[in-house]
C-alpha cells in the first residue's frame, strides 16, 4: 500500500485501541502492534528515529525485541549536540481497575517491576530491572511474546497475529508449553516488562522514576501513559538523567526500515 510517506507519530495522543497489542491511528490510519519496537527503541536509547513501513502491522519477528535491537545496532547510533530530554515523576500517580493496578513512583534512574498471575502452567511471576544500568538488551530484549492456544482464533478474527507462528510465539496449552524450550525461566513476565517499556514510550520521553505494574496489560499501560500526559503537575521536563547511566542522546545514523513479510 502507498499512504505518499504518511506519517503517525508515536505519542500517546495518538493511542486507538489496546487488546492483546497497542495500535496507533491518525487520520483513520491504523498502524498495530507498536510495542516491541517502541521498547527496543528505549532499552538501547533512543529518542529520534523514522520507521518505514509496507503494511499496517509490525512484523512480528521472533516474538521479543531482539531483532529490532540488531536493526539499531546494525544502523548504528549517533549522538545529537542536544541534551537528552526525560519525564521526571514528581508525585506518585496509580491507574486501578479492581485487583490490578499500575503505578508510577519519584524515584532515581528508570526502574520497571511486573508480577503477573495466569492459570497454570505460567502461574504467578515477577520480575523487575533496573534500565538504568543497560541491562536491556542482556536481560529483557530476547524474551518472546506468549499466547494461549485457545485464544487463537479470536485475535486473527481481531486483524491481530497475522504472522504468528510457533517460530514466533510461546504457545501455551492446558498441558504446558508446546514449544519450549524457553529462553528464561520467567520469559513470559519479561515479555510483559518488554511490552510496558515501549507502551511508556507513548510518554514521548524516556522516564525518571520507578513504575510498578500488577496483572497490567495495554490498556493500563496505555491509560497510565494518557494520565500522566493530561496532568503535569505529576512530572516535570529535565534534561538531568538522575541516575541513569545514558545522559547524550543517539539517534539512528540510518533510516530504520521494518517490512512485513
């Protein structure tokens, strides 16, 4: 398809529908499963790339962030003259809906930490990394995103996991995993830290603080991400990292370009 290089930028206002993935719209456009790419981009940061693409999907790869991660570093960074702008939580600001919840906390550095509790065989996990020691790639980027056998049917009715595949997605039966072996112990609540840093890029700017998600998903992601956007007296703009480890800002030397296939 041909949009005559139509673009959709990746801030929360943007936001259009979260399910099993977060899709972005502008202008009746609809672009889906942003979020592993946008959580690559931070984990390796990077704040300023253009991203092309011939379908209105994301490809989905092998399930996790690592080959968008390769594509970055296969481009290479480049650090702008500019400092590095980042959202300073200043005031702690939750997002509930019954028993879950999700949360943002002033603290130094960016620190994410997941629990989640499904049915067996996954059953409760938990999982918290500090992103401000470039733990990223080594920790989170290689963990795929999972899928219950008996909801397969449903998503593709959705439009979504059009390229999934067992090469692509954990699946998961009443019995167990049908395609091990894993790549962590705990993959499947890394692949949900994976999922919220790049719906936390919706935010715009990489953050300052400490977020704390219990049996999240996209929508809670994404409904944090719109509250903290509609209220600044929850955070301030800084170009001081506070703790984090990277304070230049890199941008690709190259355009990014992801096709589905």
């Amino acid at each position: 398809m041909d949009l005559d290089g139509f673009e959709i930028e990746a801030i929360g206002r943007n936001v259009a529908k979260v399910s099993y993935a977060t899709s972005l719209q502008k202008k009746g456009v609809l672009i889906s499963t942003t979020e592993h790419l946008l959580s690559a981009f931070i984990g390796m940061g990077l704040d300023n790339a253009i991203v092309e693409l011939d379908n209105l999907e994301l490809p989905i790869l092998d399930g996790s962030a690592r080959p968008f991660v390769d594509m970055i570093l296969g481009a290479g960074l480049r650090q702008q003259r500019r400092k590095r702008a980042y959202l300073k939580i200043l005031q702690q600001v939750e997002v509930r809906d019954g028993d879950k919840f999700i949360a943002a906390y002033p603290a130094p550095g960016y620190s994410v930490a997941y629990k989640i509790n499904f049915a067996p065989p996954i059953g409760e996990q938990a999982f918290e990394i500090d992103l401000s020691r470039d733990l990223y790639r080594s920790e989170l980027a290689a963990a795929r995103t999972f899928g219950f056998l008996r909801e397969e049917q449903a998503m593709k009715n959705m439009g979504l996991i059009r390229g999934a595949s067992e090469e692509n997605v954990i699946v998961v039966t009443s019995d167990g995993v049908k395609n091990g072996p894993l790549r962590f112990s705990d993959e499947f609540v890394r692949h949900k830290v994976l999922d919220l840093i790049g719906d936390l890029a919706l935010l715009g700017k990489q953050v300052v603080g400490r977020i704390v998600a219990d049996r999240a998903g996209h929508a809670m992601h994404t409904a944090l991400v719109s509250r903290l956007l509609k209220d600044h007296s929850l955070w301030e703009e800084t170009t001081e990292p506070s703790g984090l480890v990277q304070e230049s800002t890199p941008e690709l030397t190259a355009l990014t370009q992801t096709s589905q296939t």
